[in-house]
C-alpha cells in the first residue's frame, strides 16, 4: 500500500481531480494544526495562491507538490493523498480510546463502539477491530458476550500473544457462564505459563493473574487464589484516580506527537494510553483480588486484611466483602461499625441469595459479642434454617459449632447433644447418629 501511494505520488500531475477537494481539505487541516500560514507552506517552491487553490479543490497538486507539502507538514504523502498511514492508525486508535473511557466512566456507547470497529475491519486494522471488539465485549450484559469474544479472537489471532492473551481472559468469562469454571482456569493457566515463558507482556501478567484470583475465589481455592491474587496486585500500578490521570497524560502526549508530526513517539504513547485503559477496566476483579488476599490475611494479619476489605469495597462494592469486613469488625471489637455494615447488607441482599445465611450468622456473632445470649441464640438457631435451605454448609456447620458451644456454657448440654444430632443430619450423617 505504501509503495502504491509513493509511485502515486510520483506522476506529474497526479491525476486525482476527483479527490482534489478532500486533498485539500487535508491540506488545510495539517497546515492550521502546525499554525503554518499559506505561505509558509508555500516557500520556497510555491505560492500562497497555489495552495489556496489546492485547499479550496480549485487545482490538483502535482506530484512535486504533495511531495514538497508532505515534507513541510512532516507526514507522509500517503497520509495527505487520503492513503491509509501510521497517523491514521494512531488517530483511530485514539478514538477507540476515547470511546473505551466513556465506558469507563459509565456513559459509554456501545454503538460507537461498534462503529470504530467496523470501521478497523473495513481498511484492514485487524488489531484495532480486535480491540473494539473486546471493549464492547467486556461491558456486554447479556447474551451477546460469545459472539463478541469471538469477534475480537478473529481479529486478534494473527497479532501479537499479548492481545490475544487479553482475548483469552473473556473467554473464561465465557466458559464460566456455561458452567465450566475449571475449564476456564486451565484455559487461564496455560495462557499465563505461554506468557512468563516467551511474552511476559506486564498488563496481560496483571490480567491474567486477576482473573485467575478470581475464578478460583469463586470455586473456594482460597489459597490459590490468594496467590494469584498478590501477584495481580504486585503489577497494579495504582488506583482509579492515578491510572485516569495517567491515561490523559498519555492521550495527551500522542495528540502533541501527532501534531508536531512524531508518529512513532505518538505510537508509543497510544499504546501506553491503551494499556492503562486495560488496567482501569481491571478494577472489580482487582477489588476480588483484595478479597481474596484479606481472606488469607485474616490469619495472622487482621489489620492487614481490614485494609484490603476497606479497599475492595471502596473499589467496587460486594455484599460478601461487606459481610467480611463486619465480621473483623467485631473481632477488633467494633461493633457499632459492625452493626453499621451488617445493616446495610440486610437491605441489599435479598432473602434468597447464598449470603442470607452468612448475614444471619454474622448477626448472631454481633448478638454473641454485645453479651446478648437471647438474641445470640435465637440469631444462630435462624442461621441454621437459612443455611439449610440455601445449602451454605459451611455456614451450617458453623451455626452448629455456635450455637452449641452457646448452650454448653449456660449448661444446656442435652439441647446441645440435640443441636449436634440435628446439624449432622442436615449436613448429610446417616439416621443412627449416637445418642
């Protein structure tokens, strides 16, 4: 394409009458963003009439003339004859980020979004359609997620390992929705060994690592989780508010580099524009992350975990993390701070929601530490009923545990001999339980 532009160029005159006009216009724009006059742009071959009538379509530049315009504005002649060039692909680009920040920022536009892609794929910018692509799939609500992702891994399967490992990513999303959470994380897994070993690309080790804390929090491998988790919030590079700044710096820069006609600078500002887009998008798995880290922190850290349940929750707000914070709470013996979270929990999760249980027991636990037996007992004995019915086994036992070791010291054994039959049963021990 690049050699058909130049030997375009070279005939004398150039026969575009048809695109003298857009020529022109061109001309026009890239000679008022560099603040050059006619004239200037003119000397020393040329006049300032000349190029008034190229600007207005009145004439067609010939040959020498694009040549001598191009060199003045410092592009290419392909990029003044309308020929596809590297400032056109740093200016989509710049689009594309543009329109990812409106996501971000929660007023995004999945038809523009659409648009850009189209329009990557109409001239051949696979990897930009790639991207479009899985922006919009990213922020996709609804069945339209596998077709998206599949977009973006059409596009992306002939580039560099880094954007495709960003496609991978989604895809376990996708499996994850049809029900094959470990198949994701194989999938994770293998994409993160191919990355350390051959393209150890930092934002895709951060997501990769993320959403594998992530995955494995949700099918209980706490440990793991925690793992990947550290090494996700290792290569974070900051909050919100440093990584929006960030970004602007760099969108900032490529449109100066662009105007002062450093495509390859503006290049490299672009991609670091469109890495730091990447992270933001990252924030609630990364808040997972802090979840899954405080979980093991708890341990041997409780104020290192108080931290980071403070921080996932200020990054994306989660019942079960409001849940987990309340429960250090009460450890540390703040218990109107705990009764504070466990109110608003109360009104966000709904009765039949998994963490019902988990609130009720939270709310015998904050009975049980404010010397309220009654309300302890009666708290636990409900815990048991929602767990049992939700299938929270964990909670279940741990009602059980309570609840019994309640009784025990007020002297109540038979109840709790009782208590210890009926919590076996509903965690599945055969009939015969011991008396």
């Amino acid at each position: 394409m690049w050699d058909r532009a130049r030997n375009l160029s070279a005939r004398s005159p150039v026969s575009f009458s048809v695109m003298g006009e857009e020529v022109g216009g061109r001309l026009r724009r890239l000679r008022a963003e560099r603040g050059l006059t006619q004239r200037e742009l003119a000397e020393p071959h040329y006049t300032a009439a000349y190029v008034s009538s190229v600007e207005t379509g009145a004439r067609t530049p010939s040959g020498d003339a694009v040549r001598h315009f191009a060199a003045r504005l410092g592009v290419d002649t392909g990029e003044l004859l309308g020929v596809t060039s590297p400032r056109d692909d740093v200016r989509l680009d710049l689009d594309i980020a543009a329109a990812a920040a409106d996501f971000l920022a929660g007023n995004g536009s999945a038809a523009k979004m659409r648009r850009l892609a189209r329009l990557a794929e109409k001239s051949g910018r696979d990897r930009q359609a790639g991207l479009a692509w899985l922006w919009l799939a990213r922020f996709a609500r609804d069945d339209t997620l596998p077709r998206l992702v599949a977009a973006a891994e059409t596009a992306l399967a002939a580039d560099i390992p880094s954007y495709r490992g960003l496609a991978a990513a989604l895809r376990a999303n996708v499996l994850v929705g049809r029900g094959e959470p470990h198949h994701a994380m194989h999938l994770l897994r293998t994409a993160l060994d191919a990355s350390l070993e051959r393209h150890p690309h930092p934002v895709l080790l951060l997501t990769l690592h993320a959403y594998l804390a992530d995955g494995q929090l949700r099918l209980g491998e706490i440990a793991q989780a925690a793992h990947h988790a550290g090494e996700a919030l290792r290569l974070a590079r900051g909050d919100e508010e440093i990584l929006t700044e960030l970004a602007e710096n760099q969108r900032r820069l490529a449109e100066a580099y662009l105007a002062e006609g450093r495509v390859a600078d503006a290049v490299a500002a672009v991609s670091a524009l469109h890495d730091l887009l990447h992270e933001r998008a990252l924030r609630p798995v990364l808040a997972r992350c802090l979840f899954a880290r405080a979980l093991v922190r708890r341990a041997d850290d409780l104020e290192g975990a108080l931290v980071d349940l403070r921080a996932s929750r200020a990054a994306a707000p989660d019942q079960a993390v409001t849940l987990e914070l309340a429960d250090v709470c009460r450890e540390f013996g703040r218990l109107d701070d705990a009764a504070d979270l466990l109110s608003e929990a109360a009104e966000a999760i709904p009765a039949d929601s998994p963490l019902s249980a988990s609130l009720v027991f939270q709310q015998g636990s904050l009975a049980l530490a404010r010397g309220d037996l009654e309300a302890a007992e009666a708290g636990f004995a409900h815990a048991i009923d929602v767990a049992a019915l939700r299938d929270a086994r964990g909670v279940l036992a741990a009602s059980v545990d309570k609840a019994g070791e309640l009784l025990r010291d007020q002297g109540r054994f038979e109840e709790a001999a009782d208590l210890l039959r009926r919590g076996l049963l509903l965690l599945g021990a055969e009939e015969d339980v011991p008396q």
